[in-house]
C-alpha cells in the first residue's frame, strides 16, 4: 500500500518525469493493452512453461542424485567437489556459451533454468537427506529394512517435506533466471516484453510485466505450500 | 527355542583428537535361551547398551562374536526386534503402518499385515488409534506402539534398550506390567537393558549386574518370583531382598564411577 501510495505521489505529484517512471494508471492501462493488443497472455504462458519444464528437468535429475549423495557417502565423496563448484557458477554466464550451443531456441532457455536449479537442489537434498534422524535408520533396519528400503521407505519418506520446501525455494530463483534468459536473444515471453518496452520508453508496460512476474510467483508459491500440506499430514498433525 | 550366545565380545572405541580409545566392554561371555526374561542392570556409560547394540548388529564387536541359534550375527536383521528408548516410530506412518513396516519390508501382502497389525494394537490397548500419527500419541503410546513394532515381526528375540527410561514413574510401571504380561502369555527370549533395579527385578528371571566402564558382567541373579507377578510383588519381602543386593552391587559401581570422575 505505501509502495503504491509513494509510487502515485512520485509520478502524479510531477516529481519523475513521465519518460523513466509511468504513473500506477498508466501501467495499469499499458497492461490491459499488452493483455488485449498484444498477446502479452502467450508471452506469460510462453515464460512460465519455460520456468516448470527447466525446473522439473532439474528436479528429476537432482532429487534422485541428491537421495543417493545424501544415502551414500562414497557417492557424495565424489561428486560432491563438482556440484560444489557448479553452485558458484551463474546461470547468467552461461546464456552466451549456451547460445552457441543450443541456439537462441526453447531448448536454450531450459538448459539455463536447468543449470541455475540443478546444483543447489542436489546439495541441498543431500544435506537434507544426509540428516535424516539416525535412530529411524537404525530401527528400520532392525525391522529387517534392506539397503533399498531404507531409501525408499525410510530416508525418502522422511525428507520429503523438506525436499518439497527446497524445490519451492528454488523454482523461486528459477523465475530470475527465466527473465535473465529472456532478456537476451528471445523472441517471446516476459523478459522479451520488458527489453522491447525499454527500447520504446514505455515503463508502464515493464512495471506491469514485474508486477506479473510477481503475481505468478506469489500463486505458485501458494500452490506448492497447499500441495505440501496435503501431501504431509503427518508433519501438521 | 532361541539362544544367543556371545563370545569374548569385547568392544573399544578408536582414539579420538588426543583422547585414548575407550575400551567400552571387557570380554563378556553369556549364554542366554529357554524365553528367559533378561535384563542388565548396570551404572550409566557401563557399555550395556553397547552389548545391545553388538547383538542387535548395529555395532561390531572389536573381538568376540555373537552368535543367534548357532549363526554368526553380521549385522541388524528383522530375528532380532529392537525398541530404542528415544522415540523411534516413523512419522509419517500410522501406528498400524508402523506396527506393520516390518512385515511390509518383507513383502506381506496388505491384507494379511494389517491382521497382524490389529491384533497387536488390541493387545496393547491402543484400539481406536490405528489411523493416528505418532505425533499424536503420548510418550508411553508411542513406546507401547514400538513393542508392537518390534513383536509384529514375530523376532527370535526382543532387545530392549531402557524402553521406558523417558517416561514418568506412573506410566512406566504400567508399561512395566504390560511387557510381562505379554510375555508371560508369549513366551519369548527377551533382553532389557536398564538402570533401574525394580525395574530389573519386576520383569526379569534372571538379573545380569554389569561393571562400572570397562563394563564386565558382575553378578548373574536368577530371579525365583512366581507368575504371574502383578505391581504388588514389589513389597513382599523377597522382593525386598533382592533389591537390597543389587542396590549394593550398583552402589558399588556408581562410586567407582564418580570416583573417576
């Protein structure tokens, strides 16, 4: 509310000039134009398939491979090194390299999401999972648990919620790297809008497209959390 | 009829940053069979819950051997059930999915499982709370539902490491009646680690005091009290007797232990 009532008195009040700052109705109005002129729709539905499919392919790679670093520690000895050092690589430099590779096309955009979200999921599940309270380990194999069971009945079951909670955490900076992959050769979606509303000075229509963004990741965030509470009702109970 | 023998089992912890190793167990020899009721009384730190561990497989013995009806004991495995003191239900199951994790482990069908699983909550009171979640029962639920665990399994014999040491007085001596009544009916090899005399001599038929650390087997007490005892042999004066001894015996080990100290 003060952002917006701040916003209003900076542009209405005639303090920012008009071309750097467009006024809260402006946008507004800029917005309805994008939606029904446009086809600002397809850019949103173009950047938030981009988004899920980048981050599930991470996911189905990291989850499993975080589970197995985190259950194994001759596995997470040596991979572990590695998954270290790609975390301190961003996404962000690898559009260039990945453009000569993979073009400017979808397969590009995902491959950023990808290598943005792979590396902290794995460690993070591995850390996670790495922890799971010794003492069920230990009852379960007293139950007669194999290797495999305590994996999958065991150490999987019992960092579910946290792994869920992580993924949430990363599809949200999986939404910055869309937008910085966006920005940079692209013919559609969120990011695209934005750099050609810059070359047209329209700053209603790159507010609008920020307050998307946020408005998105806001319902996503929504979602998984009500996904999570149905899915672990032991951790509510 | 299940024995377990254990062989010279010694057991020393490796050095640690400038710490000499710490020799846990001295060798302990034991034959234990015939549905005895066992239990080990002996001060805290006195390795008696690293000999349950050695004959559960959880920990290997440094040298010596544990042997389970003439077979070596490598490592844990479902013919010896085991109920933790800390609270070692999983979460995210039900209690009758707890009770029944070990049957599923070996891949009895759901039908059958549940049966069992029923059988045991009946047996241990706890009907009307198959579908609840651990989170939800109260501590001595939780350890009622962990014996159960444990029995669901159908073990060759129940290892049980001061099961009832977080739990108020009330509640444990009502666990304490529950456990022998199940084993009165059952009949089964069961070995139960405690520092509590009572709690010793009420359950067992035979009473093993162990040593203060190094811990070594000191006195080996059979038990004569009839069955089915009930809460009120703990006045008569056999009863009395007994805990007498062993209050000597562990009195003897406590000051050695905060002599050291």
């Amino acid at each position: 509310m003060l952002f917006v009532a701040a916003w209003s008195l900076a542009t209405f009040g005639g303090y920012v000039s008009k071309t750097f700052l467009a006024d809260p109705l402006t946008m507004l109005r800029e917005g309805w134009d994008l939606l029904v002129k446009f086809g600002f729709l397809y850019d949103i539905g173009m950047t938030v398939w981009r988004v899920v499919g980048g981050f599930v392919l991470a996911a189905a790679i990291a989850v499993p491979l975080g589970l197995l670093m985190g259950a194994y520690k001759p596995i997470e000895a040596f991979l572990e090194p590695f998954v270290s050092f790609a975390r301190y690589l961003p996404a962000s430099a690898f559009i260039p390299l990945l453009i000569l590779w993979a073009g400017i096309g979808e397969l590009q955009k995902l491959l950023i999401i990808f290598i943005g979200s792979v590396f902290q999921i794995i460690l993070m599940i591995t850390v996670t999972v790495g922890n799971t309270r010794r003492d069920l380990v230990e009852a379960a194999y007293t139950l007669g648990a194999s290797d495999r069971g305590i994996i999958g009945r065991v150490l999987l079951p019992s960092a579910a919620p946290d792994i869920a909670e992580i993924l949430r955490l990363v599809l949200g900076w999986a939404w910055t790297y869309v937008i910085v992959a966006e920005l940079i050769g692209s013919s559609s979606g969120i990011g695209h809008m934005i750099t050609d509303s810059q070359a047209l000075l329209n700053t209603g229509q790159i507010i609008f497209g920020i307050i998307v963004i946020g408005l998105i990741g806001l319902i996503s965030d929504f979602l998984f959390k009500a996904f999570n509470a149905w899915l672990f009702p032991w951790k509510l109970a | 009829m299940t024995t377990l023998v254990i062989d010279q089992v010694t057991r020393t912890f490796p050095a640690r940053q400038g710490h000499a190793p710490t020799r846990a167990l001295e060798p302990v020899d034991l034959s234990i069979g015939n549905n005895d009721f066992v239990t080990i009384l002996g001060p805290s730190g006195c390795g008696k819950s690293t000999l349950l561990r050695i004959v559960a497989g959880l920990d290997h013995p440094t040298s010596g051997k544990v042997l389970l009806d003439g077979h070596e004991v490598k490592g844990p495995g479902a013919d010896r059930g085991m109920v933790f003191q800390s609270y070692t239900l999983f979460p995210w199951l039900t209690v009758r999915e707890n009770i029944a994790f070990g049957l599923r482990e070996r891949g009895v069908p759901e039908g059958k499982r549940n049966a069992v699983a029923d059988r045991f909550i009946q047996q241990i009171g706890l009907k009307g709370f198959e579908n609840h979640w651990p989170k939800q029962l109260s501590g001595g639920m939780q350890q009622r539902c962990a014996i159960a665990r444990a029995l669901a399994n159908d073990p060759k014999i129940l290892l049980l490491d001061e099961p009832f040491g977080a739990l108020d007085n009330q509640t444990r001596v009502l666990m304490q009646e529950m456990l022998l009544g199940i084993w009165e009916r059952d009949q089964k090899t069961v070995l139960f680690v405690t520092h509590d005399i009572e709690e010793a001599i009420f359950l067992g038929s035979r009473v093993l005091v162990m040593s203060a650390r190094p811990g070594r087997i000191k006195a080996d007490i059979k038990i004569d009290l009839p069955h089915p005892r009930s809460y009120k042999i703990k006045t008569s004066p056999e009863f009395v007797a007994l805990k007498e001894r062993l209050v000597e015996e562990i009195r003897a080990e406590a000051l050695k232990v905060a002599a050291e100290a």
